[in-house]
C-alpha cells in the first residue's frame, strides 16, 4: 500500500501533495505524517525536492485550516451554535466542547495556533476557535503558516531518513498505514455510535 501511495503522490506532483494537504486539515482521509512523510522518501528518490515539497504541503495545510477559521469567523456563536446542536452527534462534538476550546484560545492568545499545528489531534481543531475568537487573518494564516511549515520539514526529514529502511520496513509501514486509518475509522464509529448529549 505504501508503494501504491508513493506513486500517487509522485504522479500527482507537488499540487498533489498540497491537495492531499488541504483535504487532510478539512476532514482528515490520510494523515499528514503519511503524506509527508512518503514525499520524505520522494524527496530522497530524487523524484521531488525539498523546498517545493515544504512550500506546497504547507500551503496545503494553511489553506486546509483556514477553511475551519472562517467557518468560525464568519459564522459567529450564534449562527454556529444550531450547526454544533444539530449535527453534534456526526461531528462528535457539542457546544459546550466549542466553548471550552474558544475559553482556552482566549487565555492562551494567538500563540496557541503556533503550537497547536505539532498537535496531531489538536492542530486543525484551534483554527475554529481562533475563527470565533476574530483573530485578525493576516496573524492566523502567519501563525499557521510558521507552525506548520516546521511540522511539514520534520516530516520530511523524517521520510527522508525512512528511506533508507524503505524496503525492509515496507511491510511495517503497510501495517501502521492500514491500523491508522481502520484506528481512526472505527474510533469516529465508536464516538458517533455512543455519542449522549449532556444533560
């Protein structure tokens, strides 16, 4: 599956990449540690470089999450709040879990953004309440950019390291590939299927 995946991302070029990127901060399919990862060992295959890989993945990224800013932005409390009450049990989330993420935004400020994108549950989460918040644009998409640029770049070294262990850990990374995603597959079943709205 790996080597699957590695020809799609070198097929699809560097906008394939920032594609998968956008897709993955708007409603996760792969992670980004899969993709930029596998365009780490892209990279070391000599089938992509560096600098344009970084560029787009975090384009891809910032754009992703700036989707989620300006749905909190521009939607506000009291249009997003029917949205959470009504869609909470496919969103696994309730207001009150808005609440709290936009309580811990304000007492953290704009920093938190930063910080948040080395989060692998957290980093596109910050960017609704940041939205609701009114964080000006121009410091989110900056915070944003910055945060996820050095992810991405860790990312990619990684990948590049990887690639010297690409075929003798192939099979490994069949295996965590395919237990990520059935993990987060059947954890999103298990929130949706024993989802209760506080009293």
């Amino acid at each position: 599956m790996t080597e699957w995946i590695l020809r799609l991302i070198e097929q699809g070029g560097y906008w394939g990449i920032a594609f998968l990127m956008f897709i993955e901060n708007v409603f996760p399919p792969i992670p980004s540690e899969v993709i930029m990862g596998l365009g780490g060992i892209a990279v070391a295959r000599g089938a992509m470089e560096f600098w344009p890989l970084l560029l787009v993945g975090t384009i891809g990224s910032t754009l992703g999450n700036y989707v989620w800013f300006l749905a909190g932005d521009k939607l506000g409390y009291g249009r997003l709040k029917p949205i959470a009450d009504r869609w909470g049990r496919w969103l696994t989330l309730e207001w009150e879990d808005i609440e709290k993420a936009s309580r811990f935004f304000r007492n953290h400020g704009q920093w938190i953004v930063f910080v948040m994108r080395f989060s692998p549950l957290l980093r596109t989460m910050i960017s609704l309440p940041a939205g609701l918040a009114h964080m000006k644009h121009w410091k989110f998409l900056i915070f944003t950019f910055a945060g996820a640029a050095v992810w991405n770049a860790a990312l990619i070294h990684g990948g590049r390291w990887l690639s010297g262990y690409f075929a003798e850990a192939q099979g490994w990374l069949n295996a965590i590939i395919f237990a990520s995603v059935a993990l987060g597959i059947v954890a999103y079943l298990w929130r949706v299927l024993t989802w209760k709205p506080r009293a």
